[in-house]
C-alpha cells in the first residue's frame, strides 16, 4: 500500500507554535517565519490568524452522508509551513528519505537525472509525521 505525503506542510505548525509564541508580538496575517529543524536546515512559516467558518453541508445537498451535518468552527491562530516539506528537510531529520521518486526508490525512473532533494517528501504515513514532530521538538 502506498502511503501518502499530503499535509506535511501543516506539520510545521505542531512543532513550532509553542515556540514562536513565545516571541514578543501579535504577528500579523501571512508574515513568514524561517526557523530552524535540524543543524543548518530550515522552514518558512506562514501566520494564519484565528477565524470562524461553518464546515459541513447543508442538509438538502445532493448524496450528503450523515457525518457532513453543518457546523461553526473557530480556530485559533497557527502557524503554516509555505512549502511542503522537502525531502532534504526529511531526511536531516529523520535520517534516510522514505520516497519513492529519488534516486533508489521505487519510481526512480521517472525522475533520472533530476535532483529531487527539494521535491516534496512522499511515501509517509501519518505515524511517520507524528515522528518527525517529535524530533523536530526533541
């Protein structure tokens, strides 16, 4: 079974609100960030302020299930990693690069002669994430 990268650039935001919370002031909606992840390797962070939203769908909406009933939702403000994480990034941290499309893996053949080190990480299950916070917040 293949597993899949979407989401990590949401990982950052686990690993360093506590961190930039600490910082002075409010920032203000879409300032970037760079922090650091590993020795010499960094993030760019994007701020999201709070907000509200109504999720869901309405009742009368054509082949909705019985877990879509609407719903306000606040949030509160976070920050957001820019980019995907790279496998670069991935492996200074974790230490090997799960992906298959890299030179060794599984559609190597598709990226021949590319330098994938700044291609989005691939191949990771949400466990893998969790890891990666955590030692990102050793």
């Amino acid at each position: 079974m293949r597993r899949s990268g979407i989401g990590l650039s949401i990982l950052a935001v686990a690993c360093v609100t506590a961190m930039l919370a600490a910082q002075d002031a409010e920032p203000k909606a879409g300032e970037e960030r760079s922090i650091e992840i590993a020795d010499g390797v960094k993030v760019v962070l994007c701020y999201i302020p709070a907000g509200k939203a109504t999720l869901g769908s309405p009742a009368s909406e054509k082949g909705r299930n019985d877990d879509e009933k609407e719903h306000d939702y606040e949030s509160k403000g976070y920050w957001l990693g820019k980019y995907e994480v790279t496998q670069d990034q991935w492996e200074a941290v974790m230490g090997s690069n799960p992906s298959a499309f890299r030179a060794g893996g599984d559609g190597e053949a598709e990226v021949a002669g590319m330098k994938t080190g700044t291609h989005p990480v691939e191949g990771v299950s949400w466990n893998d994430c969790q890891k990666f916070l955590s030692k990102v917040n050793g």
